[in-house]
C-alpha cells in the first residue's frame, strides 16, 4: 500500500535504483477496487497463511487514516480495476502490460 509520503517514495526509489544496478527495471502496478470489495475480500481464509489482516473492522478503521487515493507519481504504474476480475486475470494483464512496455523499449 502506498501512502504517499516521503518515506514511501524513498523506499521506493531504494528499490528501483536496486533494481537499475542489477540490470533489471522495476514496474509498478496498483490494484484498485470498491471499498466494499476490499470489506470482502479480507475475511478470505487464504489471508491467514501469510498472516495479513483479515478482520473487516481493522481494514476500515486504516482506511479512513489512510483512503488508498495516492498514486505513485514519482512513478510510471499501471493502475488495474480489480472489482470484476480475479487473480489470474489480474496476473495475465500484468504480463501483457509488461511485455508490450519491454517490447516498445
């Protein structure tokens, strides 16, 4: 999750200069979706084996410290809608994305 402050970018720009030294290129990607869609999707027990959050409650409560409206600016992302659409899908536009950018390189 990105919160857009300075701490953030920097990461984030640790990383892709990481990423840059060791030849490689960084695509950043945000997953969007309704708030009432991520309500949902919390409570899947597939969450608990990696230990993320999975009580609606808690989500709720850091999503009105933090509304998920920041995008990553410093950087070219793509910004996929994840209401309507699973994992797989999800995954298979990512690729697509990524080797048409690789491809126009």
């Amino acid at each position: 999750m990105y919160s857009g402050l300075d701490e953030d970018t920097a990461f984030l720009k640790h990383r892709a200069a990481i990423a840059s030294a060791a030849g490689a290129s960084v695509h950043f990607v945000q997953l969007r979706c309704l708030v009432e869609t991520l309500l949902k999707r919390v409570t899947d027990p597939s969450r608990h084996r990696f230990t993320k959050m999975s009580d609606p409650e808690e989500l709720a409560r850091n999503l009105k410290r933090n509304p998920l409206t920041k995008s990553v600016s410093e950087f070219q992302s793509m910004e996929i809608d994840t209401d309507d659409c699973g994992v797989y899908i999800v995954a298979d536009r990512i690729i697509d994305r990524i080797r048409r950018d690789t491809l126009l390189e």
